[in-house]
C-alpha cells in the first residue's frame, strides 16, 4: 500500500511520453493530405467525390485493420505490437511521395489504404499500455494527455506543409518522407525503454504498487477475440466511437470547407489550424482531468465518466451553426470549441473499455470501436463527396448539423446499452460489488 505523500516514482509517465510521440506522429501522418487537399485538388484534377474515395480508402484499411489489429496486439503485446504497427504506417506514408501525376487518386487510395491499417494499432496499443501503466482513477487523465498528442500532430502539419510546400504544390513530397525518419526514433525509444511494469528495473516497488493499487491480478490466458463480441459493455464503446466521423470530418475536410468557403489557402491555414487544434488539446486535457477530479470526489465511475460526457456533449453543439457565420473566425472558433469537446469525449470514452474490461481484452475491444468509427467516417465520406459535387456547399450545413447533435443521442443509447458500467473478471463475468 503507498502512503499518501510518499514517492513513488514516475517511470509511468515516460512510458506516456513515448505514446505521445507515437500519436503526434501518428496525426502527423494522418493530416497531411488534409492540409494539402485544396492544392492536391488543383495539381492532380481531382473532384470532391475523388477525395472522398481516397478518405475512404484510409478508412476502409482503418476499420479492416482495427478489428485485425487490436486482437494482434492484445496477442502480441504492446512491445511487438506497437512496432509492428508504426513500421507499417511509416512504410506507407512515405510510399505517398512515389504517387504520380497519371494513376494519382489509384496511387493515393493505395498508399492510403497501407497507411490505414498501419496506423490502426496505434490507439488498441496506447490504451492497452495505459491500462498495464496507471491505476483506474488516472487512466483518463493519461489517456487524455497521449490523446492530446493527436493535435499536436495536427497543428504541426500545416506548419510544416506551409512552410515546406509551394502553391503550385511544389515539394508536397517531402512531408511524407519526413514521418519516416521520426517513427525510425520512436521504434528505437520505445524498443530500449519499454518492459511491462513488474518486471522493468526503473520502477519502483512503490510506483509498481501505486500502478496496481485498484487492479486485480490477471491470469496470463489469452481471451479468444470473439470471446468480447456478444458483450453489452463493447457495443456500448463502439457506439461511442461513431463520433470518430465527426472528428475525422474536421481533420479531412475542414482545411477544404475553410477553402471553399473563406478562400483560405495552403500558407495561411496554418494559424486556423492552430486555433482549432490549441482548443482540442485543452479539451483532451481537460476532459480526462474533471472525471478523475469527480472519482476522487467519491463519485462512482459510471457517474464521472457519464456526467464529463454529457458536458462535452454540450459544448459540441454550437458546432451546428457553423455552415451558417459568414465570419471566418468564429466559425474557426466554433470547431476548435467542438473538436475540444470531441477530445474529451474520445478521452473518456477510451477509458471506459479499462475501467470495464481487464487488461487483456482492451486492445481487441478498442479494435471492435475503432472499426465501427472507420466505417461510419466511410459511409460520412461518401455522402459528403457526393452532395458538395451536386449541390456545392450546401453539403457542409448538414454535416455541421449531424456533427453538433449526435454526440447528445449517442450517449444516451450508450447509457441504455451499459447503464451500470459493472466491471467484468479477467473471464468477463460481471464482478459484483
């Protein structure tokens, strides 16, 4: 048991560190070709629907790879796991750069496709290594703070891509070459430093305890994959996880919605960006600070992570208004309030699959979640393509719409789904309090 006021030691939070650098790498990646739509748009011919079929391509070796890639890891572990992972994606984001002119939406949607199923174990890996590295009252603030690292990877794109890349689209090479040198890093970091908790010799005794002070040891049994699919408790999550398309909306078509509409162009999208993306990170923080703040209050979980929920909920509707402001920086503001709503929506969210499941079974639950997510931004995508090629903008004022209200019904069919967030044995029978 640790005494309040003791030192216990902080290896955890360098293990967090490497999952931040992962995810900012990881949305690095995954930013790129949104920041340059509107200039790939313009060198290589393409129409809304053409982007649309390469979005989906991404999406469609996202959901593919989530539902393959969360059941790896979780057999695996997060050591070969998550290197396997990040070697795809770096492989594939840099094959971006080979794309030429004549097979460029093939060539696009191909690389797309790899870069997808790569980055899919990025999440099933963080949240499953989160689990192993922190306690239940800090999983969502840790979750939060390697969750925040998505907009730093996003704000760090248009900078780079402005800086880098002319108008005329000159150099739009060179950013995709540039994720393989920091992943190449990151494998080498994450291979020198990372060990489970009981058995690294930089922990501590004290921290190992703390690490363990609210979780029930586990048998080394693997779960079948399928063993998780007729649980209440997964659906309730991938429910939850339809809003990735509303987040994905925001990272692949906001700097073409910002284009379209206030004529903003690839050098001075950056500033925008950083608007929205500065937002989203407050929000990933801060989101996973308030529920451990309502925990240690006396709260149950099921009560702090659903009232934070329903609070996010809240501040993503004014994002309904958007499509509608002639004014260009509240309309930047208005989506940087709802991707920081997002954030700490998605921080929690994640954090649910923990505080539901044992250790074990989290990376192929995240998988299940992450698939359903991928799917919805699909059937997103292709929607949105085809409306803003028949009907122009008018296609932006119904996703804004969608985008501000789905957060409040979902989570209510969410709690109709997982109205008690009773914990389950390392068997995934409830445990009775």
């Amino acid at each position: 048991m640790v005494k309040t006021g003791q030192k216990i030691g902080n290896y955890r939070y360098r293990i967090l560190a490497l999952l931040m650098f992962a995810t900012t790498i990881n949305y690095f990646d995954r930013s790129i070709i949104g920041v340059l739509a509107p200039t790939l748009e313009k060198l290589f011919g393409w129409t809304n629907s053409d982007y649309a079929y390469i979005m989906i391509s991404f999406k469609l070796a996202y959901a593919l790879g989530m539902l393959f890639m969360g059941g790896l890891i979780d057999r695996l572990g997060t050591k070969k796991g998550y290197i396997l992972s990040i070697g795809l994606w770096s492989f594939f984001g840099m094959l971006h750069a080979l794309v030429r002119p004549g097979f460029s939406v093939i060539g696009f949607a191909a690389a797309r496709f790899g870069l997808g199923f790569g980055e899919s174990g990025n999440f099933p890996a963080a949240i499953k290594t989160t689990a192993e590295w922190f306690p239940k009252k800090d999983r969502a603030f840790a979750t939060g703070l390697f969750n925040a690292a998505t907009s730093i990877g996003a704000i760090a794109a248009p900078f780079v891509v402005g800086w880098i890349v002319h108008e005329d689209g000159k150099n739009w090479q060179i950013p995709f070459l540039i994720t393989g040198a920091l992943s190449a890093l990151w494998v080498f970091l994450w291979f020198k430093m990372y060990k489970k908790p009981e058995v690294h010799p930089r922990v501590t005794k004290e921290e190992l305890a703390y690490i363990q002070s609210d979780s029930s040891s586990e048998n080394e049994d693997k779960l079948p994959w399928k063993s998780v699919l007729d649980k209440r408790q997964t659906w309730a999550f991938s429910l939850a996880k339809v809003t990735d398309a509303v987040w994905w909306f925001y990272l692949f078509w906001g700097a073409k919605f910002l284009a379209d509409t206030f004529g903003v162009n690839i050098h001075n999208i950056a500033l925008p960006f950083f608007v929205i993306y500065i937002l989203a990170d407050g929000g990933s923080i801060l989101g996973g600070y308030l529920s451990g703040v309502f925990i240690k209050k006396g709260w149950s979980i099921n009560k702090a992570r659903k009232i934070t929920l329903l609070i996010c909920a809240l501040i993503i509707l004014p994002v309904s208004f958007v499509a509608i402001t002639d004014d260009k920086w509240l309309a930047v503001f208005l989506i940087g309030l709802a991707a920081a709503g997002h954030q700490a929506w998605s921080a929690n969210i994640f954090t649910l699959v923990s505080d539901v499941f044992p250790k074990k079974a989290t990376a192929s639950v995240v998988g299940i979640g992450g698939m359903v997510g991928a799917v919805a931004g699909i059937v997103a995508d292709a929607a949105l393509g085809s409306v803003l090629d028949q009907a122009g903008n008018t296609g932006y004022f119904w996703a804004f719409l969608i985008a501000g209200f789905s957060y409040l019904i979902i989570l209510g069919l969410v709690h109709l789904l997982m109205p008690t967030m009773t914990p389950l044995d390392e068997n995934l029978k409830p445990i009775e309090s």
